[in-house]
C-alpha cells in the first residue's frame, strides 16, 4: 500500500514525509528520491470548520507507517 492510492508510488521511493503550512491550511507533503515533491490531499487542517483535531496523530501514523516500510519492515 502506498500513500498515493493504487501503487503510483512505493514506500521505498518516499525520503520525507512532513506537515507544512500552505495557507490557511496544514497540508501533509512528501518528498520523493527522484526529488519531486506531493502534497496528500488528506489528512490537512485548516481554520475554522477545516480544523481537524486529530491532524498530529494522523501525521505521526502516517511517518509511523513510511518509517515501519523504509527501515524496518512493518510489525507483524
């Protein structure tokens, strides 16, 4: 499975995963090995109605997931 939806891109190729501010709105961006960078169209909080209380541990989860690929395998 990859944060991309159906396999555009694998795990191994991700060499960051961070939350930025665009905006208004916290955004989740990962940075590939060929350099390019994509920003996920969710999880992101903004103002207002937008914020998502849940933002960081949804962010955590998702590094948790990309660092369990890239170094470790994942947990059985």
């Amino acid at each position: 499975m990859t944060p991309f939806g159906a396999g555009v891109q694998p795990w191994s190729r991700v060499v960051d995963l961070r939350a930025e501010r665009r905006g208004a709105r916290t955004v989740v961006s990962v940075y590939l090995e060929s350099g390019a960078s994509v920003q996920l169209r969710a999880p992101y909080s903004g103002e207002l109605f937008a914020a998502d209380p849940q933002f960081e541990l949804k962010v955590f989860a998702l590094s948790h997931l990309w660092r369990s690929h890239r170094f470790g395998g994942v947990p059985s």
